[in-house]
C-alpha cells in the first residue's frame, strides 16, 4: 500500500502516503493501521469497485499485521449500482465523472509515476497522494448521484438520531409523507 485517501460524508478530504524511506524500506504498517482504524470507525464505507477489489485488499494488508477484522460496516459500491441500473458501455470511475459531467479524477502520471513511487521519490509519492484525494472528490459527487437509485441495501436514515421520517438513501429530512 502506498497510499489511501478518505472523508467523512462532506466533509474534508485526507490522505496519507508513504514516505520514501518507508517505500525504500517496504514497511507500510502505518498507514495500514491508519486505514484500519478508519474501517474500524466507519459505519458505512463508499466505494468504487470497494466489494470486489478494495475491501478484500485491505482485508489482506490487516492480516498480514495481524489485526482483527475491523467493527462490520456497509459498503456502498458505487460499480455495483451502475452495472445493476444502467446499461452504459463503461462503468469505470473515470467514465462516470464524464458521463455525469463531476469533477473529473485526475490523472496519475502513468507507468513514471509508479516506477518513480516504487524508488520513493517524493514527487512521484506527492502526485499519488492528490490523485487518490481526487478519486475521493470524485467519488463523492458520484455517489451522490447515484444515490436515489440504489444504495446496496444500505438503509442510511438508520444511521442518524432524529426521530422525524427521513430518506433511506441520503438520510435527508426534505420527504412528504
């Protein structure tokens, strides 16, 4: 793992990245432990591709540190609902942010920015750090989206503490009942 990035709903977007000594060293364990304990905290976790591919890789990066298995959380994937509602000719992140016209992810750099990562240059780490923050700003606005359409059963109005009729989507309390 050389980087992950995050938010919680709207708010500000994290990350953190190796640094080149833990690169050169091959010694991920802390940011490992930081995205298990952001697992651990979530109630639910947004994802693109997160049930097929994200989740189970974390899932490997925890045991190999011998942590537990984080508290259960929801996944949201994103992926799932496009392929399950619409049938467009690509389904990727990148594709959706052009087609639903949000802020576009940006751009990794390529092969040079992975070979650059891999010999822990700190530029090369610096722009996988902002492209996974923007994967995040990306997938928010997905989301929210997509969000009247399918949320993988995930009802989000029993996530909040108000007693007044809520939308099992987005949690908002702008319904008629």
């Amino acid at each position: 793992m050389l980087s992950h990035a995050w938010c919680w709903d709207d708010g500000e977007v994290f990350s953190s990245v190796l640094t080149p000594k833990e690169v050169l060293s091959k010694d991920d364990e802390r940011i490992v432990l930081e995205a298990w304990a952001l697992c651990n905290e979530a109630d639910i976790i947004v994802a693109h591709n997160g049930k097929r591919f994200d989740i189970g890789k974390l899932n490997g990066y925890f045991l190999k540190y011998g942590l537990p298995k984080p508290s259960p959380f929801k996944v949201i994937d994103t992926l799932e609902v496009a392929k399950k509602n619409f049938n467009l000719p690509f389904k990727s992140l990148e594709y959706l942010a052009k087609f639903l016209n949000v802020e576009l992810k940006l751009d990794s750099g390529g092969i040079d920015t992975w070979i650059g990562c891999d010999k822990g240059e700190q530029e090369a780490l610096d722009t996988i750090r902002f492209y996974n923050e923007g994967d995040i700003v990306t997938l928010r606005e997905i989301h929210k989206r997509l969000v009247g359409w399918d949320n993988n059963g995930v009802n989000i109005a029993l996530y909040n503490d108000s007693h007044d009729a809520l939308c099992t989507h987005c949690g908002s309390d702008d319904v008629s009942i």
